[in-house]
C-alpha cells in the first residue's frame, strides 16, 4: 500500500513534532521551514521554556502537558539528547491563588505533586526571594525547563534520520478555482504536491490566510532579559534555585541561569503587533526598566543587576488563549495548526502526537480549537 504524502510547513515546536511523528506512523512526510528549526525570529526560538502541569481548570492541557512531559523524558533519553531538565517551579501568588487551588485537585488526579509552603518555610528554602508581599507559595515539582532552539533542531535531525526528508524553503501554497490547494510553491521556484499539507506557521499565520484567520490570531512582541548575577554568586543558577512564575498584574516568570547566560525574566503582558519576518528586535528601554524594578523587588541581590543578553520574541494570540488544530474550511486536505499563544512549547509531542492521528484519519480535532471560533474576532495585542 502506498503511503500518504505529507507536506509540513514550519519546523517549530508544532510543525517538527507533528513531522516526527507522522514519519513514526509510516507516513511519507516532507518538511519544510524557510529558515530552519528553532531559528531566531521563530516562536521556539531561543533558548528555554517552561514546563509545567499547573493549568487552571483547562484539563486537555493538563493531560497533554503530562504526555508530552513524558515523551520529552523518553526520547531525550533514547536520542541522548538532555531536552528536559527538572527544576520544580516555585508559584508566587500576590494575590489570588485560584489558578493553583483550581489545578491541584486536576494535576494530583494525574499522579502529579504540589506543596504549598508555608511562607516562613519559604524564605529559609529561599533566600534569593523576598516573599514580603506574597499570599501563597507553591512548589511544582515535576514542573522544569525545555531546551528552545536545541529541542528543535534535534526533533528535526531525528525525524531525518526516520526517513523524513526536509528542505529550507519559503512556501506559497497555490489554490485552485475551489479554494482548495492544489500545490505549494517553492522559493527556489519548483512546486511541491501532496496527499495532505499542513501548515504549523506559528506568527506567520494571519499572513499566509488572511481570509480564514485574519485578525484572529494577533501577534505581539515579546521580550526576554538575561540579567547577570553578581560576582561569586550561584544562587540564581541551575540546580541552587527552580524555575519561578510570579503570579500578578504583569504576571513574570523565569528560568535560573542556564549554561551561565544569566537569570531569565519574561514579561507575560501582551506587547504591542510585530510583524514576524521585518521587525526589528531591539528590546525597549521602558519594559527593560519595569522588569528591573520588579527584579530588585523581588529578588533584591539582583537589584544592580546588569542586562547581558535578551530576545524579542512572539506569541500568537487566539482570542480565548487556545489552541487553533483544524482543518481549512475549504481545503479538506489542510490542517492548520498554531495560536500557541504564549504557552504551547511544552506540549510539542503531544500536540504532534494528537495532529499526527487527525491527519491520518484516526482523531478528530476538538471543537475548542476550531477555526471558526476566530471569526469576526478582532483580538489585538495591547
Ligand atoms: C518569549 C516567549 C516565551 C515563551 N514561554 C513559553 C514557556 O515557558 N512554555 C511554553 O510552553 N511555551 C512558551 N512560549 C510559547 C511557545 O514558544 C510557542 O507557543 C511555540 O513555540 C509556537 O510554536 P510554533 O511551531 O507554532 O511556531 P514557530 O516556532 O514560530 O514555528 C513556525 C515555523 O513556521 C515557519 N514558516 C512560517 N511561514 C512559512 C512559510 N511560508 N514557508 C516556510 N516556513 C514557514 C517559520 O520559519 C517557523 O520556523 C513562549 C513564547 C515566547 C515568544
């Protein structure tokens, strides 16, 4: 029996994932990405992402984030590649602690742990933080951190060497007169025709389907410090401290210096529109300051800490913070695959896992990441 013939466009977390496992369930899949796994203007570019169970009461995240947590143990494992690195993530709370209450109940259902700790308790563990205007404190413990570009790259290598073929390429898919696609066109100028395509084109989306997606997925900057600690200090590094999510009005969260690049700090706050291919990515000097304010806040050695690396980059915003996984309205054979929306890195192989079945006919994609739900949506980054 002959194989299907599946184009994937984008090699990001969504795109190589769905790839790899594709190519595991016999399929003939081409691969391709314009400028290659992980690159840096790619949503899963850089270099970690958080990895954790906490979910709210969002229960298909919870079951994907423990599959995936799963199979980035596993096949880290089998490829001796270290993907995942286990941390724990300390969750402060400001204020309202629902999100953690909402989730322990779910993630304890799948086996998972979390403690909240006493607040004294707290500060002996921790004494980088100062937990003075925090209400409640809870350790994830299986929660950790993802090697970004690095997991990209090896899924990408990994599903080369399964037989997967992949090509650096831009791609134009061509419709004929039902609004179907009938080919893809290359950027050195061949065509490409597939059984199925599907496209994983995180921010460059609302570009490439204007008409289905528009202004449904909004696309906004991003920005990422690594602030240097201070001489002889190990506190802030892996290993002497866990990943960190400070849950407020703008919600930070972070990774401890990994390969000594200094501590991460991300804003969660939605930046303004960015365009993924053109736009510069010169962090701004007012976001840099209100993250060094709260950085001397809240872990007060690093109060004179000076910026030594950052990163702008994006997430793609679906209006309800969902995931969008289904098919084109009008081209039955196309999937299209994004609105990670500032949380989806982690899930990766298990996303892929799920795409992978619904492209070949074994799962139907949930209506709550439908394409229609996008429609008339005007959602725009602030
Ligand atoms: C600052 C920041 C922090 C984040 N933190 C976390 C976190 O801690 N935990 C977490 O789970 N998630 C996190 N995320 C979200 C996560 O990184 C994204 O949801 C995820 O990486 C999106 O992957 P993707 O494959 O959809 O998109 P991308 O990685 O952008 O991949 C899309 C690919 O498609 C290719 N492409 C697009 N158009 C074309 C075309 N026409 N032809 C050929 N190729 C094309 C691009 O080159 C690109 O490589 C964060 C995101 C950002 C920006």
């Amino acid at each position: 029996m002959t194989q299907p013939h599946i184009a994937v466009i984008g090699a990001g977390a969504m795109g190589g994932w769905t790839a790899w496992h594709l190519q595991q369930k016999g399929a003939n899949v081409t691969l391709i990405d314009a400028w290659g796994p992980g690159h840096s203007r790619a949503s899963s570019g850089g270099e970690t992402r958080l990895i954790r169970g906490i979910y709210g009461q969002d229960r298909i995240y919870v079951e994907w984030s423990i599959r995936a947590l799963e199979l980035w143990k596993e096949l880290g494992k089998r490829w001796q590649e270290s993907l995942y690195h286990h941390t724990g993530l300390l969750w402060m709370f400001v204020e309202d602690d629902d999100y953690a209450k909402l989730s322990i109940p779910v993630i304890e259902e799948f086996g998972l742990t979390v403690d909240q700790l006493e607040l004294a308790d707290a500060q002996k563990q921790y004494p980088q933080v100062n937990f003075e205007d925090v209400q409640s404190v809870y350790l994830e413990h299986s929660a950790g951190y993802l090697k970004a570009r690095h997991a990209c790259r090896v899924v990408c290598e990994q599903f080369q060497k399964a037989g997967g073929v992949y090509q650096q390429l831009g791609v134009d898919p061509e419709f004929n007169d039902r609004d179907e696609i009938d080919h893809l066109r290359l950027s050195d100028g061949s065509t490409l025709t597939a059984d199925q395509y599907v496209f994983a084109c995180g921010p460059w989306l609302p570009k490439l389907f204007p008409d289905i997606i528009g202004t449904g997925i909004s696309v906004s900057r991003q920005e990422v410090y690594y602030f240097g600690t201070p001489a002889g200090v190990d506190l802030f590094d892996t290993g002497q401290f866990p990943a960190w999510l400070n849950y407020d009005e703008p919600l930070y969260y972070g990774v401890p210096s990994v390969d000594r690049r200094g501590f991460k700090i991300c804003d969660d706050s939605r930046g303004p529109l960015i365009d993924p291919t053109h736009d510069s990515r010169i962090p701004s000097e007012t976001r840099i300051e209100q993250a060094r304010q709260f950085l001397g806040h809240r872990f007060p050695l690093l109060k004179d800490a000076p910026l030594i690396e950052s990163r702008v980059c994006q997430y793609s915003n679906s209006p309800d913070g969902h995931l969008v996984i289904d098919r084109h309205p009008h081209s039955e054979n196309t999937w299209i695959i994004g609105g990670g929306s500032g949380h989806s890195f982690k899930l990766g192989p298990a996303l892929g896992e799920h795409v992978s079945q619904c492209v070949m006919g074994a799962a139907e994609p949930n209506a709550m990441f439908s394409i229609e739900r996008l429609k008339d949506t005007n959602s725009s980054g602030s």
